[in-house]
C-alpha cells in the first residue's frame, strides 16, 4: 500500500475511497469489482494497483487515518496504561463507528483485529510481567478479544456511548470479570 506523500497519488488514494464508500451504499463490498471501482473513481487499474493493490487495503488505509488509532511511531502511547488504552480503545470506536459498523456488516473484521493488532503492537511497553515472546502472545489476544469487543457493541447498540465502551473494555482487558 502506498505511503508516500506525493499530492497526485494521495488524491488518488481518497478518490478511490471516496468511490468505495458510495458503492458500498449499493452493495456488498464482495459484490464490487475492481474494474467497477476504478471506472467509478476515474482512476486507472494500474493506479489502483500501485496505490493499494487490493480492496481490502483502501478500508485499511482509511481506518489507519482515522482519529484515535495508533501508529507504531507514536510517542504518546508506548507506556500507557490500561485505562488510558480503554479510553483511546472507545473514542476510536465512537468516532468510526459508521465505518466500523460497515466492516462488521461486510463480514471484514479481519480487517480490523489487523489494525487493531497494529496497535496494541505498538503499546508493548504497556505490559508487564511478560517477557518478550509472550508480548507477541498478549497482542494477539487482546486484539482478538478487542475486535469481538467491537463486534458485539456493535450488534447490540445503534448509538455508542463512549463512557460505557471504556468502562466495558477495561473490565474485559483487566481480567476483574475472573474469580481469584
């Protein structure tokens, strides 16, 4: 996938993401072709091809754009702490949650444990007690269990409220739920 900074590409880039979002008004997102989409955006085959080289991609590269994900050069989030991940977890949901509601709706929620494995990814000086091949273990887990987390609000609520997912997601991620 493309992450350059050349002007032309990157209005490329959203052109063609632009043009995915109102087909994905339409229809299924399996149900949109390459060519369909190329043809909708004005954007030739072989741009497409360089800019993402699959579908899959542009829903990526708009959900790593969007508020409150993080980015493994961050600074801000190396050392977090548990509710501070909850909170960022519930904004990031809160303020894609259109996004993710179609994610979930086109059976891609691939897509997000990947985006969200990124993350948490880039949080390992977060945990403790683990050595380094067990954080690998860790992220794994809690992306998994983050990405059914959103499955389910999802599912269950038309509105998100971000209190709620931050308290739910903290209860989840901390192990409380658990008898000692």
């Amino acid at each position: 996938m493309y992450q350059g900074k050349n002007p032309a590409a990157l209005n490329s880039q959203q052109m063609l993401l632009d043009s995915l979002t109102a087909l994905l008004k339409e229809k299924n997102f399996k149900d949109i072709s390459i060519s369909e989409l190329c043809n909708h955006s004005g954007i030739s085959r072989q741009t497409f091809y360089s800019l993402f080289g699959n579908k899959q991609n542009i829903l990526l590269y708009q959900l790593e754009h969007a508020p409150y994900v993080k980015q493994p050069e961050d600074d801000d989030t190396s050392d977090m702490t548990l509710e501070e991940i909850s909170d960022r977890f519930s904004k990031f949901v809160v303020s894609n949650y259109a996004q993710l509601q179609m994610i979930m709706d086109n059976d891609l929620n691939d897509l997000l444990n990947k985006l969200i494995s990124q993350a948490m990814s880039a949080c390992q000086q977060s945990f403790i007690n683990l050595v380094n091949d067990e954080k690998n273990y860790a992220v794994s887990f809690m992306a998994a269990g983050i990405c059914s987390l959103t499955q389910k609000y999802i599912e269950e609520h038309d509105l998100p409220n971000q209190e709620e997912l931050t308290r739910i997601s903290y209860k989840m991620m901390s192990g409380s739920i658990y008898r000692y």
